[in-house]
C-alpha cells in the first residue's frame, strides 16, 4: 500500500514537501518563524498557518502553491500530486 501522506516543515525561511520518499525544498518568507497547521489541501495549493517574526503572537493565514515549484523542478505536477491525500506538518524547527 501507498502511503498518501504528505509532510510539511520548516527550517527558518526555507520550507520543506516530503512525499513518497522525495522532498523539495525551497524559500520562504524571510520572516518564516513556524508552519503552524495546514488548514486545506487542494492538489498542489496549500492554506497554512504560520508565525512570523513580526506577528508571533498570532497566526496568520498564508498559501502555498507547489505546481509551479514542481515544473521549475522538471517534475509533473498531476502525477506526483495526484496520490496525496493528507498533508501534515512535521518537524518544524523555528530558527527566526
């Protein structure tokens, strides 16, 4: 069985999308502190709520669009986004 499983995390300003035994790393906001949560899934679009460094005391929605990431990488976007189902964060590491 496939596991369908997605992973998001972060370290400082750069983001990480683990799936399937790939990641793809790439840069975020400057002020990146934390990905809180992940609050929708839509095959490739992610609604997410961080922390930043000049707001952490609140969280604040943001977005997330792989597709493009994905193509600049030379990966097809409908074929390795179609499985996932969930995704999650893990290990996040604040380093603002």
């Amino acid at each position: 069985m496939v596991n369908s499983k997605a992973l998001l995390s972060n370290d400082g300003g750069y983001i990480s999308f683990s799936f399937n035994g790939r990641t793809i790393r790439f840069k975020g906001p400057y002020s990146l502190v934390r990905i809180a949560r992940v609050k929708e899934w839509d095959n490739g679009y992610l609604v997410v709520d961080a922390v930043y460094s000049h707001s952490q005391d609140k969280l604040v929605e943001d977005y997330i669009d792989l597709v493009p990431i994905l193509e600049n990488l030379y990966i097809d976007p409908k074929i390795f986004l179609q499985p996932i189902k969930p995704v999650e964060v893990e290990n996040v590491r604040a380093t603002a």
